[in-house]
C-alpha cells in the first residue's frame, strides 16, 4: 500500500483531492468475510481499552512510532490493581495522574508500528469521508460527533507539530487521535447492539474498518517450537 504524506499546509483539508477520496473508499480497507483463528491479527475494536504511542524507532532508514495497545480487562483485574496501587506511594497522586501512572505501568497486550505519514493518512482518510457523504453526515448524530473530533484543536496542524514539537507532543498527538476514534466506534458500536438502527451509518462504518486495519497487530507465524 502506498501512503501519502501532505506536508504543504499545516491545517484540516478542507476540499480532499480524489486520489484521497479513493484512498479512503479503497478495497484495501474493506474487512474480509472470512473466519478468524487464534493466529488472527484482527482484534475487535470493543475489546479495545485504548492505544498509547509511547516511543518511536528506526529500521531500514525508516522512522516507526510504536502504539502499545491495551486490550480490556475484567471488573475483578481492574479493582485487584486499584487496591494494589492504593497502598503504594502512588496514592497521593490525582485521579487523572494515577490512571496516567497506572497505564504507565501495564503491559501492552500487543503493539503496532506505523510511520507518522500512516497516522496522517488515516486522519486524512477520516476527512475525506465525511466530506464525501456531507448529506448524510448534517443529519447523523454520530458524524456529528466525528466531525468534533476531527476539527478539535488537539488535532490540527499536524506538521508544524511534526517539525517543531517535543518528541512526548508527538507521542501524545498521535496517541489521542487515535483514541478519540476508537472512543467513538466501540460507543457507537455497543450502543447499537441494544437498540433498534433503522439506517446504518456508512461513514461509522468505513472508519471502524480503518482503524481495524490501522491496528492490526502483524507477526511472523509460529514454527510450531515450544
């Protein structure tokens, strides 16, 4: 797959070229109907807690941010690490600060390496759908709140941020983009599963199946060797 990287304007774009649109609208990203192993690279997005972006790497000359991904976890875990990290000098912390510290202190359930210009093309992806189905996205509720995101301060002028930002600002960019959306799909995809959708949202849709493939963990298939 060819990824493409704008860098003449620091800002959303606003009127996507056609190459973009097709990029978005591409077969490459339609999930295949086909059953799914164990040795599946294919996570469901509700399983997803969420993804931190916290480091980056070179390999044949290529610069990779590595995305921890979390997956959820069970009441009883969740409530078993609560009381661990209440007895330690991490209890003085602020709320906000402790789930920082304790997230800090997991283990990914498994990571996935993507360049910066893969992050912009799935912010671009995103654009480009909502601007080919305006009609749709003025009366769906869900769009509404994708348009939000996309159009959040946080999540502008990529490249200035890029060229002039701290390492962490860049970590923390990609990291809440990429939230953000998965926030939005898994609601909107449990929020389904118990009421009654008359019309399904095509765009919602479409960007579940990006991020999917954005997040699609890869590895080298077992020799069979323990």
């Amino acid at each position: 797959m060819s990824w493409t990287t704008n860098t003449t304007a620091p800002q959303v774009q606003t009127t996507p070229s056609s190459s973009t649109i097709d990029a978005a609208t591409s077969s490459s990203f339609t999930l295949a109907a086909k059953t799914r192993n164990r040795s599946s690279p294919f996570v469901p997005l509700q399983r997803l807690e969420c993804v931190r972006v916290s480091r980056n790497i070179r390999r044949s000359g290529s610069r990779f941010y590595v995305a921890d991904v979390f997956l959820q976890r069970s009441a009883t875990r969740c409530r078993l690490s609560e009381s661990v990290y209440r007895a330690s000098p991490a209890s003085q912390l602020s709320p906000l600060a402790m789930c920082d510290f304790m997230m800090a202190e997991r283990e990914p359930d498994f990571v996935v390496e993507r360049r910066f210009s893969e992050f912009r093309w799935l912010r671009d992806g995103v654009v480009a759908l909502i601007r080919a189905n305006g009609g749709h996205v003025s009366t769906c509720v869900d769009c509404q709140e994708l348009v939000q995101v996309v159009i959040a301060s946080k999540h502008q002028y990529w490249t200035v941020r890029r060229l002039f930002g701290s390492k962490q600002q860049r970590f923390a960019l990609l990291s809440a983009f990429v939230n953000d959306l998965l926030a939005l799909t898994t609601s909107a995809t449990r929020g389904s599963l118990t009421t009654i959708v008359v019309e399904s949202c095509i765009v919602r849709e479409r960007v579940a199946e990006m991020l999917h493939e954005f997040l699609k963990r890869s590895f080298q298939p077992s020799l069979g060797i323990i």
